[in-house]
C-alpha cells in the first residue's frame, strides 16, 4: 500500500499497473500532475500478513490541488499471488 501511495506521489505509472492485479487493471492510466500526494495515513488493516494470501488496507490519502489541502478515503483490497502483492480493488472511496 505504501509503496503505491510513493507511486501515485512521483506519478510513477508503470509501477502502479505492475501492482494491479491482472483482472481488475485499467488498459491506460492517466495520473493528474496538478494533484500533489503528501501524506498517508493507514487507518485500518485486516489480514496481509506473512502467511496471508489477501489482504485490506483502510487509508486516508492527503493531497493538495490549487493549494487547497484535501484527503481522499479508500478501503481497498490486496491479494498475493506467487510472493507478490497486488491492488485488487477499493470497497469504498470517500
């Protein structure tokens, strides 16, 4: 999950589609350059652990556009395939 949030705040395309999971990746991503990711706060796990083979994670993502500081939710799920972890999907955004 960090290291996705490091993605999205360098804008680092290619690595946030290699950690999506295959049936649920987008064909293109587009990232807003306008957005600035600054802060992440987990608020929430179950599962992911060494032995786990999903997982989900609760966040608040902070960001600035146009200088205005604003936060977005997500509940999103993770699954490990071959010692790998991937973004499967959110269940909620806020």
């Amino acid at each position: 999950m960090r290291s996705r949030f490091s993605a999205f705040a360098v804008g680092d395309r290619e690595y946030l589609l290699a950690t999506w999971h295959r049936r649920t990746r987008p064909g293109d991503l587009e990232l807003d350059d306008e957005i600035d990711w600054y802060r992440l706060d987990v608020t929430e796990t179950s599962g992911g652990g060494l032995f786990d083979d999903a997982g989900e994670v609760a966040f608040v993502a902070h960001h600035r556009t146009d200088g205005v500081r604003r936060t977005m939710s997500e509940h999103s799920r993770f699954v490990r395939e071959d010692g790998r972890w991937f973004y499967l999907d959110a269940l909620g955004v806020r």
